[in-house]
C-alpha cells in the first residue's frame, strides 16, 4: 500500500522512508514533510483495509505496549493496529508490568529489546520515554505522557483532515488546560502550517518555551499560533473546535 505514495521527504524524491527505526517521542521528532507522510500512509491504509486489502507490513514482527496509566481506547487501538499489520502485541498493563520489579529503565529496555522489534509505552513523566530511548536499539513510541501525546494528535489530525479535505488554511481552537493535549496541538500545527487558537485558564497556561519553539517552526511553516484565556474568543469562526 505504502509503495502506492512517492515519498518526498525533506525536498529528496525516492530518498526512502527517513522515519524508519526511529523513534517517535513528539511530534517535532519529525519534519513537517515526515509527518505529512505519516498521514497520507494512514490514510492509504485505511482505504486499503476498508476495500478489503488487508496486507500485514509487520508480520513476524512482536511489539510491546506498555501502560502504565490504563486506558481503554490505547490498549485497544494498538493491540488492534499491531494485529491488522502482522505484529505480534504483548499487553503490559498490570501489577507484574515491565517496571514492576523496580529494575531501572536501562536493564529493562535492553532485556525487552532482545525479544521486541518496538516498544509503546504510556507513562507519566517525559523523561522516562527519553531514557528508554536512549538505551533502546529499537523504536521507541510515545502513547502519553504527561508532556506529549502525538498518537493522538496523529488521529485527530488525520480525522481533520477527512472531514475538511486539508489542513491547509483550517482555523483550530483547543479551549482547557495548557496540558500535553495543548501542547502537542500546538506542535502539529506548526508543523501543518495551520492556524490555532489556544484558550486556558490563567492559571494553566502552556510552556513557554514550548510555545516559543513552535512559534519558531511556523515561521517556516506558515502557521498561526494565538495563546490567550478567552474561550469565546478562540472559538469564534473556527473551523474545528476541541476541548479538554
């Protein structure tokens, strides 16, 4: 299915897939190209499987999906998105989890790795997927932590782009906390090039540092970012309305 789009990743026609073995921690661990490929590879997928093409890219293949905060729709989605691509998925969401034994995050990624081709894991601080990243030889890929949430991100995003048939020129407000959702929306504008509006609590603002990062990149990319307290007025003529 993939071979159906020409990758053209960072201006390199027939370069390759750039994003392969790498880890996803957040969404700028990507270019603005790589993301866009992302997308369209998602969105090929799903028409194939939707028209009966079930291919299977990641037969023979075993990943491990570690949760430690639980969730139904993360355990379901990548147990379910393993098993469509061929992989094999082993669910580690309880007392007897991968960091269970207080062993440190180095002997755990490198005993994991021997028998993994790819970890996901959702956890609490951002510092953990960094460490394990680190240590891992194989992939590693953020499913949530307190700072980020690109899967998600990912998803909506694609959704977006489903119902208005572009992300160009869309016009998105987020309305709640300065959180990982708000951060994490802020980075795939940037990225896309498009226009948000973020409206928080004065008390729950985003990081600044993370908003002047991103202000830096859609000076690239053409994008608009709009940080205030005023939900009323962040979502007034948006095209897409999200809320935490």
């Amino acid at each position: 299915m993939t071979q159906e789009i020409e990758l053209q990743i960072d201006g390199c026609p027939g370069c390759g897939n750039t994003l392969s073995g790498r880890s996803i921690l957040r969404l700028m661990d990507m270019s603005p190209a790589e993301m866009k490929l992302v997308l369209d590879v998602a969105k090929v997928q799903k028409a194939a499987w939707k028209a009966g093409k079930h291919e299977a890219p990641l037969a023979g293949k075993s990943v491990a999906i570690i949760l430690e905060k639980p969730s139904m729709r993360t355990r379901t989605s990548f147990d379910v998105a393993c098993h469509r691509l061929g992989a094999h998925p082993i669910i580690m969401n309880d007392g007897n989890s991968a960091f269970s034994r207080g062993e440190t995050i180095q002997d755990t990624t490198l005993v994991l790795e021997r028998f993994v081709d790819a970890i996901v894991i959702r956890t609490f601080e951002q510092e953990k997927v960094e460490e394990l990243a680190d240590w891992a030889s194989i992939p590693i890929v953020n499913a949530l932590t307190d700072m980020f949430h690109p899967c998600q991100v990912l998803a909506d995003l694609l959704t977006i782009q489903e119902h208005k048939g572009s992300l160009e020129g869309i016009k998105m407000a987020y309305v709640g906390d300065g959180n990982n959702m708000a951060n994490t929306y802020l980075e795939g504008a940037a990225m896309a090039g498009f226009e948000i509006r973020v409206a928080t609590p004065p008390d729950y603002t985003c990081d600044p540092e993370l908003v002047e990062e991103c202000r830096e990149l859609a000076a690239e990319t053409g994008a608009v970012i709009k940080i205030g307290n005023d939900p009323v007025e962040a979502v007034r003529g948006a095209d897409v309305v999200i809320t935490d």
